[in-house]
C-alpha cells in the first residue's frame, strides 16, 4: 500500500511532500515545530490542507483541487499520538477490539483479532486489566495492538517512545521492528537508533519543508541538514564557496574539505555550501597566546612544542574558539566550543582533556586535516 501526499498550511508554515513505498517504513525526522505533527494530522484526516492531495494505494484520500475529501475513519490510516489514548472504561482486550468492531467485524470476531494482537505485543496477560492498572510500557504495547488490529493500510505512529522510561524503551524498539517489518508505516522520532532500528529511509523536516531525505544509513552518515548532523553527533557548518571544496563561513574564516565522489558535481564557486566532519577528527589546541601552546590532540597524543603558525602537512583547518561547556561521555569527553558563529564539538580522552585544563571560556585552536571534512552543496 504506497502513500503519496503533498500539502501546504499556511498557518502552520508547511508545504512539504511525502512518498512512502508499500511495506516500507519511513522515519521522518525534524526538530520541534518543524510541522512532523502536522503531517501526521493531514494524512489522518484531522486538518484540512490548504492545498494539496494525498493518496493510498491509489485512492485519493483528498484533493483540493477536486474537493475530494475521505474522513479520517474511512481512510484505513492508523494514529498511534504520543499518548497510548486508550478508552478508560473499557478493558484490554475490549480497546484492542474497538478497532475491528468499529469496521463491522463481529463480537466473537473482533475478540479473536484482539487476543491475537495481544499475543503478539507480548501483553496477552493484560487482556481484563483497565488502562489505570498499566505501566506506561505496557500502555504503549496495547496502543500498538489496538491500532493494528484495525488492519490499517497506513501505519503512522508519533514518537512511540516519549515518556517512556530507560527500561521500556528498548522492548518497545524491539516488538515495533518485529510488527512493522513489511509494513507501510511512517515514524516520527528524535533518535537516531529508532532511525536506524526501524527505518529503510529518513526524511528530515525544517521549518515546514523537506531539508533533505535518503536511504537511513546513508543520510545518517553523511548528512546535508543541521538536524540530521546533530542527531548524527556531527558537526556542521554552512557557508559559502570560495573553491569546489573551500568555503567562507562568517565569524570562522576558510574551511578546507574534500567532495566525496558520491555527491556527484563539486559546489560551484560562490554557491551556498556545507562542510560535515565527527568530533573524532578535531584535535585541541591551548591557545594562551596566538596559536599557543603545546597540548595533546583529540587521540591524546601530545600537540607541537611551539604553534605560532597553524598546523602544517597536509591541508588541515584551524580555527580559533572558545571552549563553551565539557560534557563527559563514559570513555571521552565532548568538548563544545564557539568559533565565530559556529559551534563546534571535539572528542577527547580525559588525559587529554586534563593535561589541556580546559574549562568553559578557555581559549582554544580547533584542527581537523581537510581530508576528514566533507564539503557538500547545500
């Protein structure tokens, strides 16, 4: 069952498209107020596009243009919100059946379909519990059971894993990978695990439109968003080119990078640019006094004895910054920095990060060889 919807709502600032290929599941990704939500309610049926149509299978679902309009219980597309919603007067079981029983299946019908899907969420021992006498885990598994036992041709569920604890989540991840394979089915998450777990392909949202979509591994390893970068733990800089693999970034100066072959044609000059690179790959300099003084790298290996000049070798950047906050991360710590007006982050080992005495407001000198900085279009 493949979906197809374009849309624009000008009160929520959203013209953005969305395809999804039968049986295949999409992770839409996009900081808040990007309109994820608000997708979800157009292809729901639960606000009115200005402009637009969407599709499934082949049945137009709406179409401005025509007037064609499907309400949402006719649509054959399940909502799984934030919150598992479930009826609090009823049972279970009597939740998970509402949904078959809704389409005109039978008592006796519906119970079958309701005490399979229970089984296969593994909650079939909370059939005549109510929803007040369940975990939020377990909630969140009847939630799941309750929207596929409508046999939905749609599948869209929103940030599954919100509020959950640190014990459920991964049960969770677990039963949704096992129930979505083969699915049609649309995410919305903040994780790049659930990404990762759940998703053939991502789509990432930023300020109402689509910032950039793709294969999930490939995107999230080589993203062209802010959003996807962040998500991914890499830095990311927008600027200008001044070469095909050079730009000018305000406040910072020149970054030096490389055009990986996949990315097809070089930026051209003056073109508006994007240079990605992993915190491994930046190494921290003291900078008591212009390029200052000898300290360990981000491999912990000790800096040059004198850097009055930047690091030289092969082509490397390296930018003047100033250390904004340590965060400690099991084996490294994560250096976040400000140079100019970009914000930068730098693995190190603690030894490194001892030996440098860094400290928020320290002055810095950020280096990362141009090799191991990828130069994009933007």
């Amino acid at each position: 069952m493949s979906f197809r919807l374009r849309a624009a709502l000008a009160d929520r600032g959203l013209d953005a498209g969305l395809h999804v290929e039968s049986g295949e599941t999409v992770a839409v990704l996009g900081p808040n107020g990007a309109g994820k939500s608000t997708l979800f309610a157009l292809a729901a049926g639960l606000v009115r596009a200005d402009e637009g149509s969407a599709e499934l299978d082949g049945r137009v679902l709406f179409d401005t243009k025509s007037g064609a309009w499907v309400p949402p219980h006719a649509r054959g597309v399940a909502l799984l919100a934030q919150e598992p919603l479930l009826f609090p007067h009823l049972t279970v079981l009597e939740n998970v059946a509402f949904g078959p029983r809704a389409g005109g299946a039978s008592r006796a019908s519906a119970r079958a379909t309701a005490e399979r899907w229970l089984r296969e969420v593994d909650a079939a021992e909370l059939a005549d519990r109510r929803p007040t006498q369940l975990s939020g885990g377990q909630a969140r598994r009847v939630a799941v059971a309750r929207a596929l036992a409508a046999e939905p041709s749609l599948l869209l569920l929103d940030e599954p894993f919100a509020a959950l604890d640190a014990g459920a989540a991964p049960a969770l991840r677990r039963l949704l990978r096992r129930v979505l394979a083969g699915r049609t089915a649309v995410i919305i998450t903040h994780e790049a695990l659930d990404a990762h777990l759940l998703a053939e392909r991502v789509v990432v949202l930023e300020g109402g439109r689509i910032a950039e979509q793709g294969p999930t591994a490939a995107l999230l390893e080589r993203p062209r968003s802010h959003f996807a970068a962040g998500l991914s733990g890499l830095n990311f800089v927008r600027g200008r080119t001044t070469a095909p693999a050079r730009l000018a970034v305000a406040g910072l100066g020149e970054v030096f990078g490389v055009v990986p072959s996949e990315a097809g044609e070089a930026p051209a000059t003056g073109e508006d640019a994007v240079a990605v690179f992993r915190p491994a790959d930046v190494a921290v300099y003291a900078s008591s006094s212009g390029l200052g003084a000898s300290a360990p790298g981000a491999d912990g290996r000790g800096g040059q004895d004198s850097m009055e000049e930047p690091p030289h070798g092969s082509p490397r950047n390296a930018w003047r910054a100033v250390v904004a906050e340590l965060e400690p991360r099991g084996a490294q710590v994560r250096v976040h920095a400000r140079a100019g007006d970009a914000a930068i982050v730098a693995d190190l080992t603690p030894a490194a990060a001892a030996e440098l005495d860094l400290a928020p407001g320290a002055a810095v000198v950020l280096v990362a060889k141009a090799a191991a900085v990828t130069v994009y279009a933007a």
